[in-house]
C-alpha cells in the first residue's frame, strides 16, 4: 500500500578513493608474495632455515619496539621533570624516530622476508629521516586541504593553539576605565 509519500533518496556517494579501491588487492598480493618467497627460501635451503628467520625476525622485532619504548618513555619523563621544575624542554635529536623505530619492529616481527627487509631498512637513521619528512609534508598537505567540518579541519584548529605561541586566534576587548557601563542582559524566560 502507498501512501503516496515519495521514498526520499539517498544522496550521491561520493567516488571511492583509488587508496580504497586498490589497497585489498595490493595486501593480498603481498600476502602472496610473502608466502611464495618463503616457499622458495624453503626450497632452496630447507624448511627449519625458514623457520629460524621468522624466529629471528620476532625475536629482533620484540627487542627493537622493546628499546624504542623505552626511549619514548625516557624522553617523556624527562620532558615532564623538566616541565615541573619550570626549565622549558629542550628539543631532543631524534625524538621523532621512535615511531619509526616501533614500526619497524614491527615489520620484523610480521612473518615474511619482505616485510623483514623492509623493517631493517626502517631501522636506518637516513630513512628515518626521510620518511618522517614525506610523512610531515603529507600530513600538512592534507591539513590545509581539508574543509570545514572534517576531521583534518579539527587537526589545523588544534595545532593553532601549541603552546609555542606561533598562532593565537581570537579577540580581545578591553573595557575603558571612561566607557558607560552597558545594560545587563534580560533575563532568560522559557
């Protein structure tokens, strides 16, 4: 039965980003990279060789996030020592690498050879450094391209508001010893 209401319509999607499309196919293919250069490995040498790669690859991965933990935890605590007894933080030389670090153990600790190769190199001070500076671009790209409203716009009013002083947005009024005073606000009613 109708009732002669139209059925509202749902508003158009909006396109799938290529990062959406195509990120299931680039894992899955990944995923079958990693397994079939593990069988090759194991074919080449034998299966307990695998076997002992992808032990040292946990075991080097746990160290690895294990020390960069313990660094950031470092770092944070004499930032804040130094917070309380009112000395302003000094900034650190590679306070940044941690997270790398971490993701790079964490790519050791993933089984594959790949992913094993890739977490070495994320270990390296140079790659650090570039990764951390295309990811610094990316993310302040991304920033001043996002729209009111979104999640990246909430970003950018945060970062206005670092306590280092750069951006303080807002508006003063200042009420003059000579001003008449202004009428108090009616009272609110229901």
């Amino acid at each position: 039965m109708t009732t002669g209401a139209q059925t509202p319509r749902s508003p158009a999607r909006p396109p799938r980003s290529r990062l959406r499309t195509f990120l299931p196919l680039a894992v899955a293919a990944w995923l079958v990279l990693e397994i079939w250069l593990l069988t090759v490995v194991a074919g080449a040498s034998s299966g307990f060789v695998v076997f002992l790669l992808l032990v040292a690859g946990i075991v080097l991965g746990s160290v690895v996030i294990k020390a960069a933990g313990r660094r950031a935890f470092r770092n944070l605590t004499e930032t804040l020592q130094q917070q309380q007894s009112g000395v302003p933080p000094r900034p650190r030389a590679n306070s940044e690498g941690n997270g790398l670090m971490m993701l790079g153990g964490l790519l050791l600790i993933l089984p594959g050879l790949i992913s094993d190769a890739l977490g070495l190199l994320m270990l390296l001070p140079p790659v650090q450094k570039v990764v951390s500076r295309s990811a610094q671009r990316t993310v302040e790209r991304r920033m001043r391209e996002a729209g009111p409203g979104t999640l990246g716009d909430a970003f950018r009013q945060a970062r206005m508001h670092r306590p280092d002083g750069k951006v303080v947005q807002g508006e003063v009024i200042r009420e003059e010893p000579g001003d008449a005073p202004q009428d108090p606000r009616p009272p609110l009613t229901h």
